[in-house]
C-alpha cells in the first residue's frame, strides 16, 4: 500500500475589525460568516492579524453579529515592506474590482480611485457609492491572500489632487517612446513609490504634461498593450519585486 503523508492544516486568518492588548472581536459580515457558514465553536483557534502583529486567537464568545478571541503569542510580525500605492484611473466597475482584488494580493498599500479626462462620466458619479463595496473587496482579499491588513481604499479624486500625491518615487505608466522601465529609474532608497494607471485609453497628452511638470517620471511596461486592470496589476507585481 502506498504511504499516506498528512500535512498540518494551515489555521483560517482574519484582520481583526477591534483589538486591545488581550482580545480581538469580528463584527458584521466576518462575524456572520465565521458563525453561520463556518459553524465556529468556542476554543477554536485561528490566526488574528491586529495591526502590525499577526497573533493566535481562541473564541471566548460567539454571536452572528460578533466573534471575540482572546487572544495569545505573537505568531509573527508585519513584514516591513516598502509601501505602493496605486493611483488607478477610474474604468468599468467589474474590471476595477478585479484589479483592487488581485493588486491588494499583491500587497499594495493604498488605492486611490482617479477621475481621468477619459473616465467615463456616469462610472466617475456612480464611483463614490462604490469605495464602501471596493473596501470589503480589498478586506476580503487581504484575508484570503493572508495578509494582516488591507489596503486604504480612498475617495474617489479629481485628477489635480491625484499628481499632488506625494512620495520619493512618483511613476506614471506611459506607453511611449520616451518612456524608461521601471527597473531602469527605480532607487533602492525610495521609502515610499506611488504608480498612476491611466483609464481605459490612456491618459491624455494634457494629463500626461500635467504629471511630468509636476516631477513624475513616465515608465514603461513593454511592446505590450495592456488592458488597464492588466497595466495596474503588472506594474504593482514589478514594483514590489524591485522593493524587497
């Protein structure tokens, strides 16, 4: 008969919604799903991500409204990535929650929505009703990817305020010519890098000379052309790997 290998079950993670020194609690939909669907008992033991610390939970109470833990070791710290955080030009809502999806994986930092010349102008009203739904996308995803926190999913932004954006590393993907690859301008000593991802059709020449007056360098993913939930994701998954 062949052999039998048993391999240790990986505990299920959660980001705790509150936290103190000695406890944590779930609330809402995580609590709901924890109770209902995945009939928690009292005793079971999970892993609770609380801020920068990644600790071992047990359940002292259970509501479908509310799960605490008591909470024991540290299982292990944050790991202190360069934070990412990606400008992403407003585009259809099902191909936007894909990307926030898999660039959360990805461990992007924050997200700022951006409302582009090329937005269209009923996703550019209808996008402030949406960050709420974009946010338990993000939360979601960060805890099945076992992440110990999610990105900030920001407001929705005129573009103006999206250039102010500051940080040591400013990126603008701009397929051109002139444009270099992000290997090739990105500095070790960069403590923080923020990547804006035009709409659907790219940015426009006016927005493009508005980025590079204000001291944003054009970069390149290649011959390629990519979709915009495509560019968001390969240049997040680029940048990370030159991060760290």
């Amino acid at each position: 008969m062949p052999f039998l290998y048993a391999y240790p079950m990986t505990r299920r993670r959660w980001i705790a919604d509150e936290f103190t020194a000695d406890t944590a609690a779930l609330v809402g939909q995580n609590a709901t799903h924890l109770a209902r669907v995945l009939r928690a008992r009292l005793g079971d033991l999970y892993d609770i991500a609380c801020g920068d610390q990644l600790r071992l939970g047990t359940i002292s109470n259970v509501s479908e409204q509310r799960v605490e833990f008591t909470l024991g070791d540290v299982i292990e710290a944050s790991e202190e990535l360069r934070p990412i955080t990606i400008l992403m030009a407003i585009y259809k809502f099902d191909r936007m929650e894909w990307a926030i999806e898999k660039c959360t994986e990805l461990g992007a930092a924050r997200i700022i929505p951006v409302i582009a010349r090329r937005t269209d102008a009923h996703l550019a009203l209808a996008s402030s009703k949406r960050v709420e739904r974009w946010r338990r996308i993000a939360h979601e995803a960060a805890q099945q990817s076992r992440g110990t926190g999610a990105p900030s999913i920001m407001e929705p932004c005129q573009l103006a305020a999206a250039i102010a954006t500051q940080a040591p590393l400013r990126l603008l993907l701009n397929e051109n010519e002139r444009s270099k690859k992000i290997s090739e301008i990105f500095t070790a000593d960069a403590s923080e890098v923020v990547i804006a991802v035009g709409p659907e059709g790219g940015w426009t020449s006016e927005e493009i000379a508005q980025f590079e007056a204000a001291g944003w360098q054009s970069v390149t993913l290649g011959s390629r052309i990519l979709r915009a939930e495509t560019a968001a994701i390969a240049a997040l998954a680029v940048a990370a790997a030159l991060a760290n």
